[in-house]
C-alpha cells in the first residue's frame, strides 16, 4: 500500500487449473496489481472519468517450464482480451481506452495519450515491481526470462516496456540484476557482459569467485546500452 490511501499496490500468487476427463494441469502466476486515483493530468483524469476509466494495471508473469524456455507469449486484456498479442513474456492488463470494436487500442487523441501514460507510467512500474519482489528467487529460476523482450518487431506501445522498465530500476536502484554467482545487485554493483560462448566459459570461474557479473542476452544488452547513455527517448 503507498501513502496515498487512494493508491493500491498488492502482488500474490494465483493457481489456475484446467481439468477435463483427459488432463489435468494447473498453471501458476505471479500478478502485480496496481491502482492509483489520478495520472498527474486534470484534464486527462477529468476525459478518463468521462470514459469510466481510471489507472489500473496489472501484470500477470507465468511461473514454470514455459518462461524458462521462452515459449510464453503474452496476451492484452482490459477487463476481457483484446486481439493483439504482445510477444511480452507476461499478460498485461489495463483499463486502456478501445474502440467499441476491441480490436486494437483507441487512435483518438485523448485515447493515445491516455494509454501512453498507462504503460509508461502504470505498466512499467508494476513491471518492475513485480522483478523486485521476484529477485529473491530468479537467479537461480527463470532468469531474465519475466524481463520485457528487447527484441520485437511490433510497433504497439508494449514494445517499449523494456527501456521504461531498464529506467526505473536503474533510477530506483533496485537490485534486480541477476548475477551469474546469485541474486541480486544493483545497476551500479554489477559487471555487465554480453551472452556469447566466451563468456559462458568463465562463467564457472566467475561464479566460484562470486564476481557480480550480469550476462544478457544481446537485445536486452545493447537496449540497457541505450538507456544507460541516452535515456529512454531513443527507444521510446
């Protein structure tokens, strides 16, 4: 819970089971739920209002064999699915502006820039949220594997989540940064490599000596490169 007693931050773990007369399986999530009473903006809280909108988010992460292996491919909701899919590792959820149709996120002026604000600002920071909260336990589970993919082709605001979220865990300085010899450290503590056969040799080493070395993988190495040099205009 923030401050603000109108502000609700709550993360948990949820089981789902799927059950028929063949198979039974049960799939389990880690959710980030956030909900704050304004974006900062009058005018666009007062629009918001208007379309029975307001800032909630939440992030729904897949805990298991499906995201250590990358398979998973996330989903768009705001309150039922939407069409799209991201290719993010995890689901996203919104009370995003939509056309009637559902079909894709609203082009309306107020509508873009009210779902601008959602991810940059709402999404990004339950994205990292729930990494921080996570850490105790990815080193040694899924990895990098819950972070916002760096390398998609899609267009839509949710390709822009890896710099947003590399922002405010690095003006945070939460220690989120994976290391090769355990959990966690902060930006400013690690020694940043990128993932390729040499550096997998010295891993052993690396880790015997319990060097704080962050390996990632290449996409993820060069957009942390542009954020840390330029900030998040150019990748935004």
């Amino acid at each position: 819970m923030s401050n603000d007693a109108k502000d609700v931050s709550r993360i948990f773990e949820i089981d789902i089971k799927y059950e028929n007369q063949r198979f039974s399986k049960t799939d389990t999530y880690l959710v980030q739920h956030t909900m704050t009473s304004s974006c900062g903006d009058e005018e666009l809280d007062s629009w918001a209002r208007e379309q029975k909108l307001f800032p909630w988010v939440a992030i729904a992460a897949p805990l298991g064999q499906s995201v250590r292996e990358g398979r998973f491919s996330g989903g768009l909701f705001s309150t039922l699915r939407l069409p799209p899919h991201t290719g993010q590792p995890v689901h996203i959820h919104g009370l995003f502006a939509v056309p009637p149709d559902r079909a894709n996120l609203d082009r309306k002026a107020e509508a873009v820039q009210w779902n601008q604000f959602l991810f940059e600002k709402r999404v990004a920071a339950a994205w990292a949220q729930l990494l921080l909260y996570r850490n105790r336990i990815s080193w040694k589970e899924e990895k990098f594997g819950l972070w916002p993919r760096a390398k998609l082709s899609d267009t839509g605001l949710w390709a822009k989540l890896d710099a947003w979220v590399i922002d405010i865990v690095i003006r945070e300085r939460w220690p989120v940064w994976n290391t090769i010899s355990g959990c966690c450290v902060e930006f400013t503590q690690g020694l940043f490599a990128k993932e390729n056969a040499e550096i997998a040799g010295y891993n052993p080493v690396l880790a015997h000596i319990q060097l704080p070395a962050v390996v990632l993988e290449e996409a993820l190495f060069h957009r942390l490169e542009q954020v840390r040099l330029f900030g998040v205009n150019p990748a935004s």
